[in-house]
C-alpha cells in the first residue's frame, strides 16, 4: 500500500514542474519579440526623423532628384539651322555666288523671320544684271506654296548690293525679314537676279545679343550690349549728295589669330542727289575709328581682303543704296568708339555689340 501511495503521489506532482518550465520559455521568446518589436519601430522613427531634418537622404529620393536634376541639367537641341556651305547658288548669271548664312525668327515676333546671306564676286568682267536687291527677296511654303513677302520689321533690310563695289573674291553680307507664320518650319528663298534655295529649315528665334532662344532655359547672365537701332547713325556724304548709316558694329574673332579684337563696321552708302560726279567715291576701306575716351586710333585689318574698298555714289541710282563694309583692329577692352568714314561726317559714341 505505502509504494503504491508513492508511485501515484510522484506522479502527480510531475506535471505542475512541466508546466512552469513551459511557461517560462513562452515568456523568454514573447520577451524578445516585443524587444525586437520596439527596437524596429524605435529605429524607422528616427530614420524617419533623420530623413525629415536633412541628415540622412532616402536613397528613393536621392535617386528621383538626381534623374530630375540630369533632366533638367540636360539641353534641349536647338532647331536646326542652315549649315555653312549648305545653301549656295549662283546669282547675277554666274558673276556672283549667294550662300545663306542664317534663316531664324526673330526673338519675341514668332511671325517673322530673318535670312542672312552672302554675295560673293566670282567674275573680273561683270556681264549681265549686277544688283542684288536683298528687299526683293520672297519665299514660299514648298507644299502649299503659299508665299510670304518682306516686311519691315524690328530688323531693316539691306536694300541692295552692287558687284561693281565689290572686288573679285570679295563678300558682302545682307539681310531681310519675311512674314512667316509659326507654324512653317521650312520654305524655299527666291532671290531676284539669283535663284531659289529649296527646303530651307526654319530655325528658332535668336535674341538680339546672339543668344539662342531655348525652352529649357530658365535664367542666363549675359553682358548685354544695347545694339545700334535704324536711324541712330546717319550722315551726310559729300555734302547733301549721299548718306551714310552704320547698320552694323559688332566684335568679332579674328579667323587669322582667334582673338577677338577685330570690328565689323557694316553701313549703309545712300546716293541722294540727281548730279554726281565720278570722283565722288566714298574709300570705305580707309576708315578709322577712336577711342573717345583715349583717343587712341584703330585703323583697317586688310583694306583689300577686309573691307569692300570703295563705293561709287555714280554707280548707284538716286535714292537706291548699297552696302559695304570695313574690319577694324580693336582691343577688346573698347566697347564704344568714335568712327570715322571718308568723305563722311563723324559717328560719335557708337556701341561696339557682340
């Protein structure tokens, strides 16, 4: 009886020591979940903070602004433009050779558009029609062949160029403004004494200090010089019998060295007067310039390779007129001279643009 008694009373009191070893187990683990539980949600509310004040990037983030920033930071490719050498043609039979030199819209007039180009003498002996009127110019849409006429716009045109004034091998560069609906991007040139260019692309518009006009940019730090406007500079020739207006005075760089101490005077000769005679040639070539404020003198680059060398007031009709030009060697560090032209009254304080 008494080791029956024991079996059963040892057998019995083994359960309760099972029980509590399982339940201290079951509260260890249930300890560390809820520790580890706290630690992550302790740590992602102070990444959450770090984030928030700045100290540390989130890497989604980081790689968002960075996409944003090269998109932003990446330049749009401006609209194309006529490449050098693209667009020649013969002009004058084949005295002459035209090359379009720029075919844009002009900044803040979306309707209009400015063609650039250059006459070049190819001929010793002129034998037909010598004139390039750069204010007859016309164009035409290539599909619908609606035309568009010249205008006088915010830039003026160059009126006509006479290959009488311009030596063998020499160039002279004109302009006109066509009414151009935005919508066109390419047309073709018809020039009168010369020929057509075909599907010439439009380009976009270009500001007046030479800056591409883009949509990607935002903000741009350019030292602007204020460009001559039509009328600022004009004077009278030989007396009352012509007009000379500067239409053009911009730096440009030297193709010989790279500087850029070198001025394009471009003008404007108008003959005014029925009776002239035949000595009354303006020699553009020999024109100087000053500093106002120096006086130092600056004289032309080449007279026969960089200037048009001289206009006859007999070889243009009365009240047409005919452009030249000079290349003047300016220090950089001018930017407003005194110009001086043959025959001519004096420019004072005229704006060196670039």
């Amino acid at each position: 009886m008494k080791t029956g008694n024991r079996s059963r009373v040892e057998t019995v009191s083994a359960a309760p020591e099972t029980r509590r070893r399982g339940s201290h187990l079951n509260s260890f683990l249930a300890g560390i979940a809820t520790t580890l539980a706290l630690l992550l949600a302790g740590g992602g509310y102070w990444f959450y903070r770090m984030v928030q004040s700045g100290s540390v990037s989130s890497p989604l983030v980081a790689e968002t602004q960075t996409r944003n920033n090269r998109e932003v930071l990446t330049p749009t490719e401006p609209q194309n433009d006529v490449k050098q050498g693209e667009f020649v043609i013969p002009a004058a039979g084949n005295d002459a050779r035209l090359e379009l030199l720029s075919v844009r819209r002009v900044a803040g007039v979306p309707d209009e558009v400015v063609l650039e180009m250059r006459v070049t003498r190819l001929a010793d002996t002129l034998t037909g029609n010598s004139v390039i009127n750069f204010g007859e110019i016309t164009a035409r849409h290539p599909v619908t062949y609606d035309v568009y006429s010249p205008v006088s716009g915010q830039i003026p045109p160059s009126g006509s160029v006479s290959l009488l004034n311009i030596r063998r091998g020499d160039s002279v560069n004109g302009s006109t403004v066509l009414k151009v609906p935005p919508s066109v991007d390419k047309i073709d040139i018809f020039v009168e004494n010369g020929g057509a260019f075909k599907n010439v692309p439009v380009g976009v518009a270009e500001a007046v200090n030479n800056v591409p006009v883009t949509q990607t940019q935002t903000t741009t730090t350019v030292k602007t010089i204020t460009p001559i406007k039509p009328g600022d500079f004009v004077q009278k020739a030989f007396g009352r019998k012509g007009e000379v207006e500067l239409i053009s005075v911009k730096r440009i760089q030297d193709p010989e060295t790279g500087n850029r101490d070198v001025v394009n005077v471009q003008m404007r000769v108008r003959r005014l007067a029925e009776d002239v005679a035949g000595g009354d040639i303006i020699q553009v070539g020999s024109s100087t310039a000053r500093n106002p404020q120096t006086t130092e003198t600056f004289n032309a680059v080449d007279v026969v390779k960089r200037s048009t060398g001289s206009v006859s007031l007999s070889q243009i009709r009365s009240g047409a007129s005919a452009d030249a030009y000079v290349w003047l060697r300016v220090p950089e560090s001018v930017s407003v001279l005194d110009i001086y032209v043959p025959e001519t009254a004096a420019f004072k304080n005229v704006p060196v643009g670039n």
